[in-house]
C-alpha cells in the first residue's frame, strides 16, 4: 500500500489525547510530545488554540492547565476503545433487527439514523432494514428511535453467507493486514503515528462479527493487539522528562 502522509499539527494533538488515558494532557506534555513528531512548539500551541476554539478540546474542569477532549472527540474515543476491544460474548445464533416504519422523513433525518445504526455496527440488508449478529455486549441504544420497530431474529439462510453479503470482508481483512504490516515496518515517529491513525480507523469499521462467521486469517484481534502496543509508546512519549 501506498506510504500514509503525516498528520498535520492539529490532528497530532488529538492524536494524542485520543490515545490518552484519562484523555487529558498538559500544554507542556503536548508540545514536548509534538516535538517528537517533528511539530515546533509554536506550531503545537497554535493548534492547540484552534482545537479549542473549534471544540475539539477543551480546558479540563478543575485544572485550566490541562486539556481533555471536546465532547464530540470523547464519544468518538469511547467508539475506539470498544474497536480496540474485544467485545464479542457468547453467540447463540440471533441477530438483532431493526425496521424503519415511519416514512416521510427529511433526508437530514434519514442520514443522521443511518449514522446512528452504523456506529452500532448494524448493517442494511435493503432500505430501512438493519441487522448484524447479537453477540455484542453493548445496549441496543438504537432502540429509542420512535421510527424503528426493533426484533432479534433468525436468519433461515447460512448466517455465514448473510455476513459476506452485508459486510466486504475480504476487502477488510487485506486492507487490516496491509496496515498491520505498515506499523510493523514504519520506524519514522510521525509516520508511524499516522500509520497508528489510519489502523484504529480502520478497527472502528470492525463489524465486529462472532468467529464463526469470519474468514480464516481474520486480522482484528493481531491489529487490536498492535494498536495498544502504541498507544502505550504514546504515553511514554507524552510523559517522557525534558
């Protein structure tokens, strides 16, 4: 696969924080981690300002001193520590369902619900019909939509061949296995985080499916591993003394 571009100064901050647990950081931890990154230090506050100013941070309650995620960022930090997770329990077989039944919905409307289903991980089968596996532990938030009629079902065909019709799996896997093999040879910092980047966006596009109906050779749980490994370099590099 074709080299990744580095992150420019602002998303290298988000990076980082987005890396970081709890998800707060000191301007001088940011910029001495920027540094690293090849990012001088006035480029790092400048961003910094702008991440603000935009939402995408903000200042840490009790500590002025300390940035956190905005709240737009914090959400989409919860979606990518449940991709870095396994969060597959025991499967018997069902798949949760839902149905659109209200018509007569904006197109604004119709987009935002389709956002909504596909960050739980649902798939269409065919318009205003959503399904995937119940095997996740998460709650059915989707739920508490008034237009959708929720079911868990059966599928009567091979479930196997149901999930290779709702979601490209092959086109998945050989795209996880080129970017865990990109992290794997990329030693250049900023390159490398970009790297990091493009593989945890690439695990939230995870469906996330029971064992039995994935591919052999299924690279999630390898790229899972490889993710937290630099998250961990992350938080070295960000605590790092002077």
């Amino acid at each position: 696969m074709p080299d990744v571009a580095p992150l420019p100064a602002r998303s290298v901050m988000l990076s980082l924080l987005l890396g970081s647990h709890p998800d707060r950081m000191s301007a001088a931890e940011l910029v001495r981690a920027g540094e690293h990154f090849g990012i001088p230090a006035a480029t790092a506050r400048v961003a910094l300002t702008r991440a603000v100013a935009a939402g995408d941070l903000r200042r840490a309650d009790g500590d002025p001193g300390q940035y956190a995620l905005g709240e737009r960022l914090a959400a989409r930090q919860r979606r990518q520590d449940e991709a870095v997770l396994d969060a597959e329990t025991g499967w018997d077989g069902s798949w949760e369902m839902a149905v659109v039944v209200v018509a007569g919905r904006t197109s604004a409307e119709r987009a935002a619900l389709r956002d909504r289903l596909s960050s739980y991980r649902m798939a269409e089968l065919r318009e205003g019909v959503w399904t995937r596996p119940a095997n996740l532990r998460r709650p059915r938030g989707y739920a508490d939509e008034v237009v959708l009629s929720t079911f868990t079902a059966t599928p009567d065909e091979d479930p196997a061949v149901l999930a290779r019709q709702l979601w490209d799996l092959g086109g998945w896997a050989a795209r996880g296995r080129a970017l865990l093999g990109q992290l794997g040879k990329t030693r250049e910092p900023a390159a490398r985080l970009a790297v990091a980047a493009h593989v945890v966006r690439h695990l939230a596009a995870d469906p996330l499916l029971p064992a039995a109906l994935l591919p052999a050779d299924w690279p999630a749980a390898a790229m899972r591993t490889a993710y937290a490994a630099y998250q961990d370099e992350l938080r070295e590099i960000a605590l790092a003394p002077r």
